[in-house]
C-alpha cells in the first residue's frame, strides 16, 4: 500500500480508481486533491486513526435484539420468525403490520433500518412479498447495509464479506424452515477478516457522493 506524508493533487490524479493508500500520522491532504481523491473513490487509511474508525461500522457480532417488521404479505412468516428469535433469547421489537390492510414495503423497510441505524436494535430483519423492495428501501438509510438472501449461503456472504446490518426476505419465494435456516446463519456469522472490514468504509464514502 502506498504511503503519503503529504497528498496533493498531482499525487490524487495518478492514483488507481478504487486504490487505498496509507496517510502518515499528521499528514495532509490539499482541498483539491481531497476532490479529487473523492471523485476517483481512493480511501485513505490514516495512520493510527482507521482500524479503530474501520471497526466501528462492523456490525455487531453478538446480537442481543432485533427490530422485526413486515409488509401484509410477511405476516405469517413474521411471526413464525418472531418466535424463532424469542426461543433464542434475543429481544425482539415487533412493528407490524398486525392487519391485512395493504401497507407499503418501503414505510415497513425505513422504519426498521431507522433502529438499526440510531443504534435502537443489533440487526433488522425486513419481510414483503419477495424481500427485494424492501433490501432496496433499507439501503437508502445512511449506515444500513441491507441484503435480500434466498438461502444460507448468501447470508453468510452477507454478513462476513459486506457487514448487512438488515436482512429481507420474500415470503412467497421461501418456506418458513428456509426462512430460520438463512436467519440462523446471518445472526451466527460474524465480520471478522481485515480486507472485508477495511472495505465498509468504501461503502461508507459512497453515501457522501
């Protein structure tokens, strides 16, 4: 990894798109190359100050409670899930929807990304009729990194490679044993390896652009 005392903005526009480079302790970056470092996606790893900053967008490993939520489509597998959680001694925050009426994923997704977010809940789980929709909505919160997963072997992935934080899932695409399946998984797999961590603060940066 290249290091810097100094980054101007000649140093900025040779730099690869996507690179991550090493800032001395008391270092400096110019405004412009600032702009330009932005614009290219570079990350700047500064001495002393990034592991710490890295971790914390780690999401929990040891999660103690879940924010749970659903649009009219989820209701069953909802509550099913509900249980699942309960049985493990997680605490559980239950938002609906109590009622068939028809309701909006994107209004069920926000309100469970928000707790996860303010730091309210550990870990979100968000269910519609096929989990994409409300991965979609989850992920506009800022500090949400929500994954729709089908199977166990993309909720592993999810969590050890991208950190999710909020987990979708679609009620007419998988059974209620495949749904404790993928759930058991994501809350069992932990974000441990330098590389997949160093790379959340990539994702982060993004919703500054």
């Amino acid at each position: 990894m290249k290091r810097f005392e100094i980054i101007t903005e000649s140093d900025a526009r040779v730099l690869e798109r996507g690179e991550t480079v090493t800032l001395a302790k008391g270092g400096h970056i110019t405004p412009l190359a600032a702009d330009t470092l932005k614009e290219r996606r570079v990350t700047v790893v500064r001495e002393g100050q990034a592991p710490e900053a890295a971790a914390a967008l780690v999401p929990k490993a040891d999660i103690r409670s879940v924010a749970v939520a659903s649009d009219h489509t989820g209701i069953a597998l909802r509550q099913f899930l509900i249980g699942v959680l309960r049985g493990r001694g997680l605490a559980v925050n239950d938002l609906g929807t109590h009622t068939t009426e028809t309701v909006d994923y994107p209004d069920v997704a926000a309100g469970v990304a928000d707790l996860v977010a303010r730091g309210e809940a550990d870990a979100g789980i968000v269910i519609d009729g096929a989990g994409i929709g409300s991965a979609i909505a989850a992920n506009k919160v800022k500090g949400v990194r929500a994954v729709m997963a089908i199977n166990e072997t993309i909720a592993r992935f999810s969590r050890e490679h991208n950190g999710a934080n909020v987990l979708t899932l679609g009620a007419t695409l998988i059974s209620v044993d495949e749904a404790r399946a993928i759930v058991t998984m994501w809350l069992a797999t932990p974000m441990r390896e330098p590389r997949y961590i160093r790379r959340l603060a990539k994702i982060r940066d993004l919703e500054q652009m």
